[in-house]
C-alpha cells in the first residue's frame, strides 16, 4: 500500500513541476509567435511558481521578452519604467544562478548590449524633449547596464545641470572622475558646480588640486587656485607654489603666464610684464600672455587718460595734450599684443571687443569699423 502511495505522489509531483515547465514553454512558443502578451503572462506565471522560479532558462526567458516588449511596434505600450529594469534584474539573476559560463548566461553579454542601446535612447528621447528627470533616471539604468559609460556619465550630468540638481551632476562628475576618462574640462565643470551650489573654499581647493593633479598645465584650474589661495590670503603659498613649479618645468609657458597674472593680482606691475614676456619667449604662439601684455598697456593708457580727464580747464590747456600723448603711447603699445592674440585666437571676442575699444581711441576707424563687424 505504501509502494502505491508513493508512486502517486511522485506522479502528483511530475505533474505539476511539467505544468510549470509548461509554462515556461509556453511563454518561449508565444515569444517566437510575436504574441508578447501571452508570452509575458505565461513567464509571469512561471517565475512566481515554487518549482521553475529558482531556474535560470525561467529569468533568462523572463529578460528576453521584457526586452522584446520595449519599443515594440504593437506591444511597446505593455513598457513602462520598470521594465528596462526587469530586464536587468532578470539577467543578473539568470548568471547567479548559472554562472557567467552557463548555456544562459552566454548569451547574456550581446542582450545587455541591446538593452543599453535601448535605454540610452529614451534617455535621449526624454533628453531631447526636456523631460530631465526622466533622462536622468534612464542615464542611470545605462549606468547599471554598462558601468563608467562615458556618454551616459556625460549626458546624465548634462541633464542634471538642467535640471539645476547640482548633487547629482557631481555625482556623475566623480564617477566619470572614476572611470580615468575625465578631460579637463569635467574638472572646470566640477569646480563650476561646486562654487554654483555654494561649496565651502576647502571643497573647491581640493577639486581644483584634484584636477591640476590630471592636467598640471590647465590655465583655467591654475588661475582658479591661484584666486582662491589669494581670497584665502595664502598668496605667499601660491607663489611659492608656482616658482618651485617653474624650477621643475622652466620650459612651461603656461606657468610663466600663471605667475605673470599673480604678481600682477598683488600690484608687481613690473615683474609680471617680465613673466608674460618669458611666457612668450618659451611659447611665441601662447595666447594669455599676449592678451595680458596688451591689457596691461591698456590699463596702464586708460589710467593717464582719467589724470587728463580729472583737470580743471586751465591745467588741462598746459598739460592735457602732453598727458593724453603718453596715454596714447600705452594704447598703441597695446594694439601689436592683442593683433597677436587675434591672430592666435582669431574667434575671441574680449580680444575684438577690446581691439575695437583702442582703435576707436586712436581714430583707426576703419580698423574700429572692421573689428565691429566681427563682433557677435
């Protein structure tokens, strides 16, 4: 009587555990037939069942027709948010159960591939349509999917800065940091962020001493330092920074500049003309130190001119002319540095605007007309 029992059961068992395998079955037949519907019912009904719920060929087919479901012609409607994730979910489930080697899990590599061009295209899609937090959110599932991809890195923090989320561009900022593909200028950006959401000066330093640490010859992060050591009164310490580092590198035009810009922020007129001089015997083509030459001769032009200006009528009849003479001598002084800087940055527009300015003060008009018409 028992032997009977027994082998009752067993049948009981078989067919249960078959109608489940059924049921996977069935869902794999209504995938091939495109009816996705009955696919995704079928599937449903197998991964929540005690007997195929822990099998890898149940998730791996579970992944294949959610995929297949978003952007379908007839059936994309099923999609919604999460299914991009049931997919991801459902794969990383399939190699945990079966291993990266597994019959499965071999073919998982190309689908995930599908899958993150399939999400990045709605985040382009809700990108392009201004919907950033939809973006952002799919940026970050093609981050699940392909970790450190740089165009989502990149666009996601695009996205969030738009959407004025300055924590989370940060945060895409740091990981693409991360990565080690960071330009230079994902570490201006990052230092833009921080000093935008109000970081504290010793969040920006570190950011800055970060960046400099990947791109030592960055301009912008060497001046951006250099301001914040001097806000800091650390102007010594920047000095003394930039010397030793010139010592090490005297052949870096991009140093000399640095420093010409700090003697002249502490009022050494002198030796920062010498700097931005030594910046252009290193590198002849070194567009800052020309365009500082020439703003100093400027400078140096617009303030006699205001000693002319400030006389009485009678002193001006004495010596207005003489000092409006020597004005005019650093304003032409001025002109040979910035055709220079023009010349090297042809597009700059604080280079035509002040070209402009000083052949207008010289009565080049024709020159003043011609840099007018470049002006946008």
């Amino acid at each position: 009587m028992k032997k009977v029992l027994l082998t009752a059961l067993a049948a009981a068992t078989i067919s249960v555990a078959s109608a489940q395998n059924s049921a996977v079955n069935s869902a794999i037949l209504n995938q091939k037939n495109g009816t996705l519907d009955k696919a995704q019912t079928e599937i449903d009904k197998a991964i929540a069942h005690e007997k195929t719920k822990d099998k890898a060929k149940t998730w791996f087919t579970r992944g294949t027709i959610y995929q297949d479901i978003i952007g379908h012609p007839i059936y994309g409607k099923m999609a919604n948010d999460k299914t991009p994730e049931i997919v991801l979910e459902s794969y990383n489930k399939t190699i945990e159960l079966e291993g990266k080697d597994g019959q499965y899990a071999k073919q998982i590599p190309a689908r995930l591939e599908m899958l993150y061009g399939q999400v990045l295209n709605q985040a382009v899609e809700f990108h392009n349509n201004q919907v950033w937090d939809k973006a952002i959110e799919n940026y970050e599932l093609a981050l699940k999917v392909r970790p450190g991809d740089t165009t989502a890195l990149k666009y996601g923090a695009y996205a969030a800065i738009n959407q004025k989320d300055y924590k989370k561009a940060l945060g895409f900022y740091d990981k693409m940091i991360a990565s080690g593909n960071a330009d230079e200028d994902v570490y201006k950006t990052k230092v833009q962020l921080l000093q935008e959401s109000e970081a504290s000066d010793d969040q920006v330093m570190a950011a800055l001493a970060q960046g400099l640490k990947a791109h030592p010859n960055s301009v912008y992060l060497m001046q951006e330092e250099l301001r914040y050591y001097l806000k800091n009164n650390r102007g010594d310490e920047a000095m003394a920074k930039l010397e030793k580092a010139i010592a090490a590198d005297p052949k870096n035009a991009s140093l000399h500049a640095v420093l010409g810009n700090l003697q002249e922020k502490k009022g050494n007129i002198d030796a920062a003309y010498k700097s931005y001089q030594k910046a252009i015997e290193v590198d002849p083509k070194n567009f800052d130190a020309y365009y500082n030459l020439a703003v100093l001769e400027f400078n140096k032009g617009v303030n006699v001119a205001k000693k002319a200006e400030k006389m009485d009528y009678a002193t001006y009849q004495k010596r207005g002319k003489a000092v409006e003479a020597e004005a005019n001598k650093h304003f032409q002084a001025s002109v040979p540095y910035f055709e220079k800087a023009l010349e090297i940055q042809p597009e700059d527009q604080a280079t035509i605007k002040n070209l402009f300015s000083v052949y207008s003060r010289l009565g080049r008009k024709a020159d003043a007309d011609r840099m007018n018409k470049k002006l946008k």
